[in-house]
C-alpha cells in the first residue's frame, strides 16, 4: 500500500509538464469543492428555516393535542390527569369553531376561534405579542397583526363575534357577541395572524351553544424530542376514545414537503459533484496514458497488473478527496461565521428574521461525504480499471 501510495503521489495530476490533465484535473478539484461546499451550506439553509417553522408551529399548538373521539370522553378528567403526570409542564384545554368577526366599520372576516382560559394565553403559547393590555377580562379577545390590519383595528377597539352554526336568530341573523381587543399577536408561521383568534372560555360558552364540552386539550412537554414517544406512552395510561397527535402530526403535509424539498436539493445539488467526477475520469485515463511508459516499465520489474490498477485509484481518490475536503471545510467556515457575524441578512418584515438562518447537523456531513466518496470511488475504479488492458512489452515501447 505503501508502495501504491508513493507512486500515485509522484504521479499526482500527471506530474511536471502534464499538460491537459493537469489542467483538468484541477478542473476536477474544483468541481468537487464546489459541489460539496453548496450541498452543506444549502442544507444548511434548510434545516435553518426548517428550525425557525417548527419552533413558530409547536409555539402555537403544543407539543401535543388530546382531542376526544367518542362524545362520552370527558376531557376534563383527562386534563386533570395529563397535569399530574411527571412529564408534563403545562396543559391548556380549549374550544374551536369556524365563525364571522366585525369591526365597528362592518368589515368582516371567516375566522376560527379558539376559546381557551385567556389568563394563561401569554404563559402557554410561544407568540410574539406586538401589542398588548396588562389584564385580561372575560371579553378581551387576541387577534393576528393581518387580520387587525384588516379590520383596522388595535388594542382596546371593539369587535363582534358570531358563531352562525350555533346561533340562527329570528331574522336569519345570527346572534352578535361583543369583545375588546387586549392584544396583537404575530404568529410569524403560515396564514394563522390572519385565520385564528383566541377569546376567553366564557365567551366561548355564550358562542358555542351546540357543543356539550371540550374539544381538546393542548400539552407542553418536559422534552419537545420525545413527543412521539410520550405519544406511545399517554396512549396506554390515559383512558380510550381519545385521540392523541404531537407538534408533527398535526403538521405532517407541511414536514413532508420541507422533507422532499430537502430530498430534492440534495438530488440536485449532487449533480455537481457527478459532473466534476467525470472530469476526474477523464483526467485520471490522461494521466494513464502519458505515464503509459512508465507503468510499462513498472510491469516489466514485476508490479502486477492489480496493483498498477490500485496505484490510479489512489490518485483518483487524493484528486477527489482534495476538492471534498476543501469544499467542505469552506462551507463549515461560513455557516460558523454566519451564525456569528450575520454576513447575509435578510428583510425582517417578509422573512421575520434579520438574518439568513444556518443550522448545520451532523447527518448532513456525513451524508455528503458518502455522496462524495461514491462518486469519487466509482469514477476512479472505472478510470483505474483500463490500466488491465495495457501490455507491459508494447508500454515501454510506445511513443507518447
């Protein structure tokens, strides 16, 4: 091995004077470190705003959602059961319904409204609250920044609240509820500032006249990581007829399609390092036939045909593993000085972020370095491998 390895440095990129496969031998290095500088730093990007979407969706759901499938479940034993239990930090139960809201100017909006015990909304939920009342009373109602855009509305202002499936009215009209406006949030995560608003329980009693309890019950847990886990395990404790769905599952459309957008990427991106191993190829059956001569004279001394053969495939794997390492290192280097430095920003009113998001994982390096060193390694062994067809008595005699 040693032996090999020796030889396939001196031969390295054809050597003094190469030529053409000097040149695209570096080509090759070239193509590689970019290939894989770009397939990092993209992951990178992606688990960056993959990050940033999970932490705004579990800020606004829970890391799990019990909700009742048989209509004899009484989720508020569950709810007292889930708070007592050791892996629970907190545990909010709520009502949904679809319903209208309008402002004083009339304009109105279909939106959803979640009642909950509005004195823990700010404890319980992740979400950046603009503008806010310091109390809480059993009419102050939070809305998203779109939606109080508009409906032109702030903190403080008046709205009505109308659940039509639960309040028909003698008219045709539904029945009106009045709440006041005691705070601005921005969820900063797909269309919930202009879809969702939360009210106090008690008007949600006085709105959802048809419902006979809970319909679910939010839960924070000790450990966001071990949410399906915990899943498992409050299937087996809690009572049946319910449904339990962590952070993922509630999202899993949206987890799928930033999961295939990484899949994709990836296919892409590797397309570059593919490319700049077909260079390698080339360079690597360049070198073969200048230094044809001199693996003629190597035969006739003895070496065998398989070690002639595992001498190019050392060179293809130095020429490769330089533009690998290189690219990579790169690509380690700006995603550390990015995170520090915030080389790349970003507009904060589109994005909600001042600065491009890089997040790198241990299972992306590895990932590409597998990705490289097959591409490396299949190229070079197709490259090494017409090296078995050179015969040492018509090697040392032929012109270059």
């Amino acid at each position: 091995m040693k032996f090999a390895f020796t030889i396939a440095r001196r031969f390295m990129l054809g050597g003094k004077g190469a030529g053409p496969s000097q040149l695209t031998g570096w080509i090759s290095i070239i193509g590689l470190a970019t290939g894989t500088f770009a397939l990092i730093v993209i992951l990178a990007i992606l688990n960056g705003f993959e990050e940033r979407v999970t932490n705004r969706v579990v800020g606004f759901e829970g890391d799990l959602r019990i909700t009742a499938v048989d209509d004899e479940v009484n989720l508020t034993k569950v709810l007292d059961a889930v708070l007592r239990d050791q892996y629970v930090v907190d545990a909010l139960n709520y009502q949904e319904r679809k319903g209208l809201i309008s402002s004083s100017s009339q304009d109105q909006r279909l939106v959803t409204f979640k009642a909950i015990p509005i004195d823990r909304f700010k404890k319980f939920y992740d979400i950046r609250i603009d503008e806010y009342k310091e109390k809480s009373d059993e009419r102050s109602v939070y809305v998203g920044q779109v939606l109080a855009r508009r409906l032109n509305v702030g903190v403080g202002d008046e709205i009505n609240l109308m659940s039509p499936i639960d309040h028909s009215g003698n008219v045709g009209l539904p029945r009106r509820f009045s709440g006041t406006i005691a705070g601005i949030f921005h969820a900063e995560v797909l269309d919930v500032d202009d879809r969702v608003i939360f009210i106090p329980l008690q008007l949600g009693e006085k709105l959802f006249t048809r419902k006979k309890g809970l319909d679910g019950i939010d839960v924070r847990l000790q450990d966001l990581e071990k949410a399906d886990e915990l899943k498992r395990y409050f299937r087996r404790i809690l009572p049946g007829g319910i449904s339990i769905k962590s952070w993922a599952d509630l999202n899993s459309s949206l987890f799928n399609a930033m999961r295939m957008e990484r899949l994709g990427t990836m296919a892409v991106l590797s397309l570059i390092v593919l490319v700049a191993c077909f260079n390698l190829m080339s360079t690597l059956v360049l070198v073969t036939y200048q230094k044809i001569r001199e693996i003629g004279i190597l035969r006739t001394l003895g070496t065998t045909a398989r070690r002639i053969q595992s001498i190019i495939l050392i060179q293809g794997i130095m020429i490769g593993g330089i533009g690998a390492v290189v690219g990579i290192a790169a690509s380690l280097l700006l995603v550390a000085v990015q995170n520090q430095f915030g080389l790349f920003p970003l507009p904060e009113e589109i994005y909600f972020i001042d600065k491009l998001p890089m997040v790198f994982k241990a299972v992306d390096l590895m990932a590409v370095i597998c990705i490289s060193f097959v591409f490396i390694l299949i190229s070079s062994a197709v490259a090494s491998s017409r090296t078995l067809k050179i015969n040492p008595k018509e090697a040392v005699y032929l012109e270059k």
